[in-house]
C-alpha cells in the first residue's frame, strides 16, 4: 500500500511534465501507449511505467482468454466498450496484430452437452468437438461483433510501441511504496523501490494507478491529507473510497495444444458428464490461431496474494478444466494432446462498474476494476485516461457512468 506524506508547500495544477502509471497489465500498458501519443502531450514531458514484478502481464492480462465483445455491455460501459472495440482493430491493423498477438474475429457459441443423451446437435463447422454429446447450440455473436486476442503479446506490443516516443520509460521490479502530496493533496513525488530493496523518490505531477486487483490495496490508506479537513469529501477521496473496494477474484485456465488445427469459435458451455452425468461444468473454450485452446473456468476465494510472482493455481481445480476438454474435444483435446499451460489469476472486481476516473486538482487518477473485460476494454480505457489527463476530458467515449 502507498504510504502518505505531505508537504505544506502549495502547488497549482500545471500541464503534466512527469506521469507516472502504476501497472503493467492492458490498463496499465494501454494507458502508458495513449499517453504517449496523445497531441496534447507537453513537449518534454516524460512518462514512466512502473511494475512490480519483472515482466509486463505477469497477472490477469498475462494469463486471460483475450475473448472480446462489441455489444455485451451493461450501460456503464456500452460507450466505453464500442471505443474499445474500434481501437482493439485499429491496432491490428496498425500492428500486424493478426501475427503479432493473434487478433480475428470469432463466432461465438453458447453450447450445452451432456454425455448421458445422444443429440448431435453440433454445427459442421464446430468438427472437433465431439458432435454426438452436444444437445444444443446457439448463436451469441459473430459476423465482426466478437474478436480475440492473446493479451500477453498484445501488451507487449503496446508497451514496446509506447517506448519508441520521447521520454517514455518502463521500470520492472520496481514497487510503489509511498506518496507525497501537497498541502492541498496534489501529487507531488512518488517513492519507488527495486528488486534489491533500493529506494527512489520520483517527482511527479499526474499519477494513473492501474493496478488491477491489487488497486485497492494500493490505495488502502487515503491520500488525502488528514490536515486538510475540507478536501475530505473531495472528489479525489471520493475515488479513492470506491477503488478501495478492488479486490482480486481467482480464476483457473489451461491451454492445450490440440492435435489438429481447430475452427475460429469461442464456446460459452453448459456441459453434464461423468458417470451418470452427475458432474457439471460451465467452461469457456477459446480455439486460437496459433493451434491452441484456451479453457477457462473454476473460480474460488483465495485472497489475493501480495504481487501476482505469488499467484498459485489450485491442481484439482485444472484437472476439472482438462477432465472437461476431453469430454468435449476427445478427438483434438483427448489424451494425445499437450496441456501447454496449468494457471490461475485474479480478476479485479470492486463493488459495481470499473473506476475510470482522476482529478486534475490533485493529479491522481484511476483505472481498474474491469472484472473479465479488461482487454476488451483495456485500449478504451488508455485512450480516455490520456484525454483526462490532457484534454481535461472523455471526448471519445461517454464515461459518465464510471466516475464519482
């Protein structure tokens, strides 16, 4: 968590000349890439990423399925979403994305299999899931309204894309340990430490925490002053209380490398197996280009651990995934395949709609708590957390919704 300190000294907001982003996931990584770019951005102005652990995606960005979705949004985050969405093929475009992080479009299935009854309600195209067990199929979006990406690679990209611009920098290993802020509860230099336990104080002016499921305990300790009593209900203690309640939820995932080529389909199942059919599952299964499939599912309350180096994966609960694979997929997904890939991670969840938020009074802003649509909201997000910062404003997306 941040740790406070305060200086009398009074600051008035100036144009950003050092933002500092705490997160390396598709927030994190989006944010940073749009800042970077943006028109408005100062001249000299620098930018720094910062993560605690050594690499960039080490937790949920790192380890999610990449399924994404133009138009199964709550109001919250429909305008959001269809930004997103745009930006998501704007940089695979861009990018090379459909050989740099596995960017299509997908048709997307809702299917119900049960081994205890013989359907063969199975579509032609959906030739390697086992035909005879699937009861019932139907259609949840396709025809250019559902993609996917790896996200890892993705993230990647936008990180490596955002280092080419003047005065951008990405520190891995590094934790934020505490802030100081002004008098009136501007940001003024955030404390960083390494992986050797050395300490730094960097000056800042903006300050964007994207920290996914570890946000709230980020921000744990609120960073308004106690000395100043009027800003209490602020709109920056305001954020700070409804991004405290960002937490982690554990989930489970394997990727197996099928025996043969699969069909460009994301399968949301209902299945029934086992002896007598008294097991049941709802797996999420991804075929990706690259020859694998992602299966998802299995989620628990184990707390979150201090850094994402410390996720663990629960075994019995990815034994359940590939148990399910195989029922589903005997042919590409039985036993001659090879499960790449037995994991967990946590989403970040918070009590209602992802924050997306900030106060150029103070220079703090946040963005997290996007539950399972992290990436197909992460690009979205970093365009408008760079409009906050240098427009003043959303201008591309209508994120009243996600604010205080």
């Amino acid at each position: 968590m941040l740790a406070l300190r305060t200086s009398c000294k009074m600051l008035a907001p100036t144009l950003a000349t050092h933002t500092v982003v705490i997160g390396g996931g598709i927030i994190g990584s989006s944010s940073l890439y749009y800042l970077a770019r943006h028109p408005g951005r100062p001249a000299g102005s620098t930018i720094t990423l910062i993560e605690a652990c050594n690499e960039v995606a080490p937790g949920a960005s790192g380890k999610a399925g990449g399924f994404l979705a133009l138009d199964w949004h709550g109001i919250e985050t429909a305008s959001l979403a269809e930004l997103s969405f745009k930006l998501h093929r704007e940089l695979a475009d861009a990018g090379n994305g459909k050989e740099r992080w596995g960017y299509r479009d997908v048709e997307t299935l809702q299917v119900h299999l049960d081994t205890t009854k013989s359907r063969s309600k199975c579509p032609k195209e959906l030739d390697w899931v086992d035909s005879k067990i699937v009861t019932s199929t139907s259609s949840m979006g396709g025809g250019g309204t559902t993609a996917q990406v790896t996200p890892k690679h993705l993230v990647q990209y936008l990180v490596e894309e955002a280092c080419k611009q003047p005065g951008v920098s990405v520190r891995l290993g590094t934790r934020a340990t505490s802030l100081e802020t002004t008098f009136n509860g501007a940001v003024k230099a955030l404390t960083v430490t390494d992986s050797v336990g050395k300490e730094e104080s960097l000056p800042i002016d903006r300050l964007v925490v994207a920290a996914g499921p570890w946000t709230g305990k980020l921000l744990a300790p609120s960073l308004i002053p106690c000395q100043s009593p009027s800003l209490s209900d602020s709109r920056t203690a305001k954020i700070i209380r409804k991004a405290q309640s960002i937490d982690g939820s554990r989930a489970h995932s394997i990727i197996v490398r099928g025996t043969r080529p699969t069909s460009n389909h994301c399968l949301f199942t209902e299945m029934r197996y086992g002896p007598g059919g008294r097991k049941a599952g709802a797996p999420e299964v991804y075929a990706r280009s690259d020859d694998t499939v992602y299966v998802c599912g299995g989620s628990d309350d184990v707390p979150l651990p201090l850094s994402a180096d410390e996720v663990c994966y629960d075994p019995k609960k990815t034994k359940e995934l590939i148990e399910q694979a195989r029922v589903i997929s005997p042919d590409v997904l039985g036993a001659d395949a090879a499960v790449v890939a037995e994991q967990a991670c946590y989403l970040p969840c918070g009590n209602g709609p992802p924050v997306v938020d900030g106060s150029p009074a103070t220079g703090l802003y946040v963005a997290a708590g996007h539950t399972c649509w992290g990436i197909t909201l992460g690009p979205g997000t970093g365009k408008v957390i760079a409009e906050l910062i240098y427009d003043g404003e959303a201008k591309s997306a209508d994120i009243q919704l996600l604010m205080v």
